[in-house]
C-alpha cells in the first residue's frame, strides 16, 4: 500500500512537472505591424507630437524629428507610403514630404532623423522602404541602447533586423537616416510596415517554483498518509 501511494505520488509529480514545463515554454510571439500610413498626405506639427500607434495592445512612439530650416506645420509627414524619414530639399523648389513653407523659391530644408521608442519590451523585426524618391542610395541606423543596426538603401525593400534586437519598454531608439540625391534636386524616402514581437514576461518561471512547491507537498502528504496505514 505504502508502495502504490508513493509511486502514485511520484507519478503525480512527474506529471505535474510536465504541465508545468510545457506551460512555461517560450510561447508562440504574435507579430505586430506599424504601418504609420494614412489615405491622405498629413502633416504633423508640434502639437501632434509625439506621434503615436497602438496596435494589439502595443503603442509605439515617434518624436523629436531632427534636421534643419523645418517648417514649424510639417514637422512629420504621413502618406499611403508611410512615414517619411528623410528628406533633402537641397535648395530646389521641388519639395518632399510636406516641407513646403510656403515662402516660394528654394527650399533648404531636411530631416534626417527621429527618436521612436514602445511602452512595452520588443524585438524589432523588420521594415519596409516604401516611397524611394529622387535616390541613388542612403542608409537607416537605429540605435537603442548596446545594440545598433546599420542598413544601406537603394530601393524599394524590406529590411530584416539581425536576430535579438531587443528594445526595453519607453527606451528611445535613436534613427539616423541619410540620402544621396543624383542631381541639384531633392530626395527622400518613407518607412512602413514596422514590425515588432513582443518580449515573453518572467511570470511564468515563477509559477514554476509555485507549483513545483505544491507538488512536493502533496508528494510529502501522500508519504505520510501511507504511514498512518501502517
């Protein structure tokens, strides 16, 4: 009898162990997808900042546009395209992005970087150049803490981040971008489709410990009553 309850014990236990096991594995990361567009060209001025998307309980951030002589109504400008991300006006009249002041003439005016950060841990996953305006080639870098990816352009792609690129919850990432325009013209280019999984919690590795307690208990109290038969 003794027997029979302790194996029936160690047989719970194992069980249980299994569950437990298989509930903590790393589950299955759902993709999230920013894809920062809208039917009509927008522009964004300093009220509308920072820009936010929340998307399957996540809300990404872009602020703080960086570049120079931006009109004060077109600090972020949106598309069916996406986000632009970068601009030079390279003193031509042919404007990009909504960067237009409507002074007349040339325009000087550029953006050549953003801050972008998520109210939740993530990896970045990949991206899509969508608009590549008046180009021959340019790069993306982001930079979030330790890690940092560099991407050189020269169309219309999707670009993958290497595995691991982790971004803690509200960490800026800082994006520089740049451009080489072919002629005394302007450029730019747009991103959308930003997409990101989020990070696992610890929780589930302290049910672990919640429940492997409970389980020797119970293999404890089985031992015991097999005592009280004896």
């Amino acid at each position: 009898m003794k027997t029979t309850t302790q194996n029936f014990a160690s047989l719970l236990l194992g069980s249980i162990g299994s569950f437990v096991l298989a509930t903590v594995s790393t589950p299955a990361q759902s993709a999230t997808i920013f894809n920062f567009s809208t039917p009509t060209v927008v522009n964004y001025d300093s009220s509308a900042l920072p820009l936010t998307s929340t998307v399957d309980g996540i809300t990404g951030f872009a602020n703080t546009p960086v570049g120079t002589n931006q009109p004060a109504s077109s600090l972020f400008n949106t598309s069916e395209f996406g986000l632009c991300v970068f601009y030079n006006n390279n003193g031509s009249s042919t404007r990009r992005c909504g960067s237009t002041n409507g002074n007349g003439g040339t325009d000087n005016s550029t953006l050549t970087g953003l801050t972008a950060s998520f109210d939740k841990s993530v990896f970045l996953k990949s991206f899509e150049i969508t608009q590549w305006q008046n180009l021959t080639s340019g790069t993306i870098n982001f930079e979030a803490g330790s890690s940092s990816q560099l991407f050189n352009l020269t169309g219309i792609s999707t670009k993958t981040f290497s595995t691991g690129f982790k971004v803690d919850a509200n960490t800026p990432i800082l994006i520089t971008t740049t451009g080489v325009i072919p002629d005394s013209n302007s450029g730019a280019f747009r991103i959308t489709a930003f997409t990101v999984e989020d990070v696992p919690g610890p929780l589930p590795i302290l049910a672990v410990g919640a429940a492997y307690g409970w389980s020797r208990k119970l293999k404890n109290k089985s031992g015991t009553s097999a005592k009280r038969v004896y």
